[in-house]
C-alpha cells in the first residue's frame, strides 16, 4: 500500500485539480525592495503613514489641582491585566508587577506618582514592537496590504494607561463629552445596551406604523485617525483637568515602533499613531474624539459603539428613509472629513426593518436607487 507524502499535496485528486492557497513568506516580499531595512522602511509607511509629528513638552511644570495616585488605583489597574498577555519592549509580563506589588507595595506607587503630578509620559514608556504577520486567505502575498501588526505595548506603560482610564471615564459622564446615545468604552454601556436601545427605537416607531431602516457604518481607519491636537482641545474645552489633558497629549506624542519579521533590523521608529493600538485608554480616546458625529434625527436615533455608527430613521414609505439616510450621512461624512476620519463603504450595511403586514406585500429592492458612490449598499 503506498504511503501518500503529505509533505507534497497532490496536485488532481479523482481527477480533479485541486487549488492550493499560497504559502505566506516568513520573509515579507515586497516589490522593489530587497533589503531588510527598505523593506522595515516600507511596511512603516504603509502601516504608519507620514503626518506631522508634534514634539512633546520639554520643560515640566508640576500641577496643583492632580489627584494623587493611590495604592488602591493600582491594584485596581494590575487586577485587570492579564497576566498571559505577551510584553513589549520591557519583556516584563504583568505577573512580574503583580507580584512587585504584593512584596514592594510602594515601588510602582513611587514610580508613577511623579508622571501623573507632572503630566507626563516618559519617552521609554512610548517604545512599542510591532509584530509583522500574514493574513491568511490572501491570494498573494507581495504587497504590505497582505499583512497585518500586532502592537505590543509596555507592560509598566499600561498599569498607568490603565489609571488614566479610570480618571478619564468620570469626565464625559460630567462634561457631557459623550453623547447619551453612545455605547461601548464606559463601564455599565455595553452591546447589549446598543441592541436594547436599538430594538426599542424601533418597535416605538412601527407602533405608530412608521417605516424604519437603519443604515450601519464603520470608520475607517479608527484609532489612526485621531489627531492628538484636536483631541487635547475637546478635553480642554469640556473641563477636563489640565493635568489630564497633559498626560494625555505626552502619551499620544513621541512614540516608536520596531517592526518585528524575519530578518528585522530591529530598529526603533518615531511614528505618529494616533491613539496606539492594544492600549487600555486607547478605545476611550478614540470616542472622546468622535462624540461630535452623534446628531439629532427627527423620527430617529443615532446610536455608536466605539467605531460603529447606526442612524436609524421613519417615515411613511422606505423610499423616503432612503432620501433622508443619504442626507443624515452626508452630513455625517462632512463632520467626519472636519476631524480627518471616513467610512468603509465595503463594510456598511443597510437594513429595512420590516413587520408581519410589509413582508405579507414584497416590494422590489430599493438598494437601486442609492448612488453607489455617496451611500452604501443595501443588505
């Protein structure tokens, strides 16, 4: 009996031919670039695309009005990291402080008290690695599209990211910085919230016998596209603490990165990232900087959960919601160009919410009569 070599697929099996997907290179290759660093060089521009870098402060200044840290913020911090996340740069996993903490209580309470009283986040804190992988089911692999990076962050870095989180999340409930229809980021809003509120909207207004259609959108591009200037504004104008604002400007500005891959030249990078990837603060951020694109919809609702945004909206025909979505999204798309973010056309999604007595009377697809280039497709 002969031993099929697993090693070397066949090419025909019962005589058809079978289609194999290319194996990824360990290697990335790209065209026109040969040498590791060109290729490092190349793969930051795609991932990490040229825009101005501002400088962060150099002279500190302590602040009066901070809170001081306490143990017990720290531990809340540490409680909530995963001991069997992979580091970053400092190669200490979260057990390592987590056990600093139980045998040298005060150490780390020492080590970052100073940072939150000066409003500043130290340059070794902002070093990140970026691990270079494929994306599988890719038809070819030689362009940076084909591949994607995992940030790994400071370990130490979050425990404070962490902290400032946790100070950051009282400020929209205060400041109204958050639109109360917003889900996601703030702890007690959840996706069940999202869909409860959702579902709700919509059962009101089919009760009135009301049309309802909701048109799903998804930024894109997401936490690259904040801008850190913007950002601290919004935080300043709405009274967040000075303190706050600095801390948060210092951790957005003056990072690096080194890309990881066979053959890296394992160099550090300054890169402007927006809000960087896999930070605990990063996600809160992001909303602060979006809030703006909530609107008031007559008959309607808008709802977003950290990237996602649904505008729902009624009326007596869904012929007529369509007219109003493509409305409410340019004006959405023109507040959105305002703070340098878009919307993946590929990924929205629009849905007519029909009850028992529109489904008894099919109509034909009213997809046809959107503008394939300002509005997105019907599902």
């Amino acid at each position: 009996m002969r031993v099929p070599d697993y090693r070397h697929p066949p090419d025909r099996l019962d005589g058809k031919a079978i289609r194999h997907r290319p194996t990824p290179p360990r290697f990335p290759e790209l065209p026109r670039v040969s040498a590791p660093l060109e290729l490092n060089t190349a793969l930051l521009e795609h991932f990490f695309p040229c825009s101005p870098v501002e400088v962060p402060h150099t002279i500190l200044l302590p602040f009066k009005d901070h809170l001081e840290l306490e143990a017990a913020e720290i531990s809340r911090a540490l409680a909530h990291s995963s001991p069997s996340l992979a580091p970053g740069p400092d190669k200490t996993p979260n057990s390592v402080w987590k056990r600093i903490k139980k045998v040298a209580a005060d150490l780390i309470l020492n080590l970052l008290a100073p940072l939150l009283h000066y409003g500043y986040h130290h340059p070794s804190l902002k070093k990140a690695y970026g691990i270079v992988l494929d994306k599988p089911g890719k038809p070819s692999y030689d362009s940076a599209s084909s591949f994607r990076i995992i940030v790994l962050l400071q370990t130490f870095s979050k425990i404070l990211e962490r902290i400032m989180n946790s100070r950051l999340s009282g400020v929209p409930k205060v400041t109204s910085l958050l639109n109360p229809h917003h889900c996601g980021s703030l702890a007690g809003l959840s996706v069940a919230d999202a869909c409860s509120t959702l579902t709700h909207e919509i059962w009101t207004l089919q009760i009135d016998k009301r049309k309802v259609c909701t048109l799903f959108l998804d930024i894109k591009g997401d936490f690259d596209k904040v801008n850190t200037s913007s950002l601290c504004s919004m935080l300043s104008a709405k009274g967040a603490s000075p303190y706050l604002v600095s801390c948060t400007r210092s951790f957005l500005t003056g990072r690096s990165c080194c890309l990881l891959f066979q053959g890296s030249p394992k160099v550090f990078t300054p890169v402007s990232v927006g809000t960087p990837q896999g930070s605990p603060v990063s996600p809160l951020l992001f909303v602060i900087y979006v809030s703006g694109l909530n609107m008031e919809i007559p008959y309607g609702l808008t709802l977003s959960y950290v990237d996602d945004f649904a505008l729902t909206v009624s009326s007596s025909s869904y012929r007529r919601n369509i007219h109003l979505l493509q409305r409410h999204y340019a004006i959405l798309k023109a507040k959105g160009s305002c703070l340098g973010v878009g919307f993946s056309i590929p990924k929205t999604q629009l849905i007519h919410w029909r009850t028992s007595r529109d489904r008894a009377h099919p109509q034909q697809p009213l997809s046809t009569t959107m503008d394939p280039c300002s509005a997105p497709r019907a599902s």
